[in-house]
C-alpha cells in the first residue's frame, strides 16, 4: 500500500512515514499492555492485557486520527490484531527455545566481523585507551582557554 503522492513525496518521504508510524502504534500498544499488565496485577501472558491495551491505545489513536467512529474502529481492532500477535508470539516460542538449545552455536558471530567480544584484558586495556583520550582532549580544551 503505497500512497498515491508517492512521485511527489518520494518513497523515501513515504518509508520513512509508515516507519514512524509504526513505531508510535506499537509503542503506544506495548505501553498500554505493560500499564494494563502493572495495574492489574497480572501475568505477563495473560491475553487479558493484551486486549485491554489494544482496546485502550486503539481508542486514543482512533480518536487522534479519525474523531469517535475512528476510536470505535481502532480500539476493536487494536485489540483484535495485538492479542492475536500475542497468542502466536507465545505458541512460537517454545519452538525458537527448542531450536536455540539444540544449536548452542545459532547466533554466533562470523570471524570477519567487525563486532569482537572481549575478555577481560581487552576491555582494560580498551578503558586504559579511552582514558587516555579523554585526558588528551580535555588537556586540549585547557590550553586553547
């Protein structure tokens, strides 16, 4: 579903919008689902919350976007949608913990990878560098005042 503006806004523009879109949505339905979570007391699986944020979030964005009937709209479907992702997120979870202990290895970085994990010698000697640094730039920042 692209806009019908995209040769004026540019697909970049356009990313860039459902991207941050996105983000507030799902920000706001973990939000409510936590806040409903604390409130009540519950667990953290129980699809009650789920629901009940959905409901709660859809509702306040429906009505920013779309007046009374839009909260109507977005609260159902808010709660439809985020407790369905809910269920299916906790039925496939056992299947990605099943696989991640029968592989020990299935997130293990490559070694032309720029991203190294350090023992501990490095991570000092790493400091002891980032230290020294430090000093050089704030001994610069005194001589130039």
């Amino acid at each position: 579903m692209i806009s019908k503006h995209r040769k004026v806004q540019g697909l970049s523009a356009i990313s860039a919008a459902y991207a941050s879109n996105f983000a507030i949505v799902t920000g706001c339905y973990c939000g409510a689902r936590e806040f409903v979570r604390v409130s009540r007391e519950g667990k953290p699986d129980d699809f009650l919350n789920s629901a009940i944020g959905g409901f709660g979030s859809g509702a306040i964005l429906g009505r920013l976007q779309a007046g009374p009937v839009g909260a109507a709209r977005y609260s159902v479907m808010f709660a439809v949608v985020g407790t369905a992702v809910d269920y299916a997120t906790s039925k496939i979870m056992p299947a990605i913990d099943k696989l991640k202990e029968e592989k020990d290895d299935w997130l293990k970085l490559p070694e032309w990878s720029p991203i190294k994990i350090l023992d501990e010698e490095a991570v000092a000697a790493k400091r002891a560098r980032e230290e020294q640094i430090y000093r050089s730039v704030h001994n610069m920042k005194k001589e130039e005042s």
